[in-house]
C-alpha cells in the first residue's frame, strides 16, 4: 500500500453550500488530499448537461472553519474548494482539464435524494460521475434515500471505506 495521500475531486449536482457534498469532504479528506468543484446552485435533474454556448466561470469558495483545519496529526488532508456556473459535468470536465488536473479518484455527492432506476437518465450526481468515469478516473456517484432531513453519516462511512479500498488497490486501467 501506498503511504502517499490520494488526490481526490469532489463535486456534485446540489450545489457548492449542501450539506451533502460537505458530507464527502469530510470522509475523504481522511484519505487524502480534496478539491471540491461543484455548481454555484443546484442542479439536480440537469443528467449529464454541458455548457456549450456560454463561459463557465469558476470562483474560489470560502473554506467554513471546519475544513480550514489543514492538520495532517489529525489525520485530515487540505481542502481547496471552487464554484463553477455550470452544470456538474461542467465541474468534473474544468477540474479534471484545466483547475486540478489527473487525481486519483472522483467523487460526486453525497446527493440528496436516491438515483437508482430510471432516475440515473436525469441525476446530476451520476451525470457529473460519467464525465470522471469517461475519462479513465476512478469515479464513485453516492447518494441517501433522503430529500427530507438525510442523514449523511453511513454515506460518509460507506465513501471513506470505499476511498480506502481504491487506495489500498488501485482498480486496473478502465
């Protein structure tokens, strides 16, 4: 196993201030080190949409203190965080291309509400996961059953257990 931290990319569709997405931070930020990409506002049901006709901005975002804490005794890796005016797979597409570069792994959510069915057709989360997935990145999309008041602590246990295991190894070349 590789003692070096992961590079790891979060977005997701509900938006940069959505206690879902802070809820993946926090579990892999103990893996590794975190750059967070996500919309400006939310944008669930836009599937797998891309700007195509206009400039998608991106701005840095205010760190809470939470996240601030850069302490790596305790276990926890730096955060970087930017907003973008675009769509989740506009975020994935500007990280992975132009604001971040190649990571380790992509992680998109943790998303309020289920995707499972036909609703993947339509979810942000999993379209923003297929601009990842589709350019050679380990790419994980996780959602709660939850709209009303979810509960994120088993998704961050499932998302921290699931980083630990890429890291530990690594899936072949996709």
């Amino acid at each position: 196993m590789d003692d070096k931290p992961m590079k790891i990319l979060v977005i997701n569709d509900d938006g940069i201030a959505s206690p879902g997405l802070w809820a993946a931070v926090r579990a892999v930020r103990k893996v590794g080190e975190v750059f967070v990409l996500a919309p400006d506002r939310q944008q669930s049901g836009i599937g797998a949409a891309l700007t195509l006709h206009a400039p998608v901005r991106v701005s840095p975002w205010r760190l809470e203190p939470e996240f601030e804490s850069q302490s790596q005794e305790e276990g926890l890796h730096p955060v970087t965080a930017y907003s973008a005016e675009g769509t989740p797979g506009d975020c994935c597409i500007l990280a992975l291309e132009n604001v971040v570069g190649a990571v380790d792994l992509v992680v998109s959510g943790v998303n309020s509400g289920s995707n499972v069915g036909w609703d993947v057709m339509v979810s942000g989360t999993v379209g923003g996961a297929v601009q990842g997935f589709v350019r050679g990145f380990s790419t994980i999309a996780i959602s709660v059953a939850s709209v009303n008041d979810p509960k994120y602590e088993i998704a961050e246990s499932v998302l921290e257990m699931l980083s630990r295991k890429i890291k530990e190894e690594p899936p072949a070349e996709l």
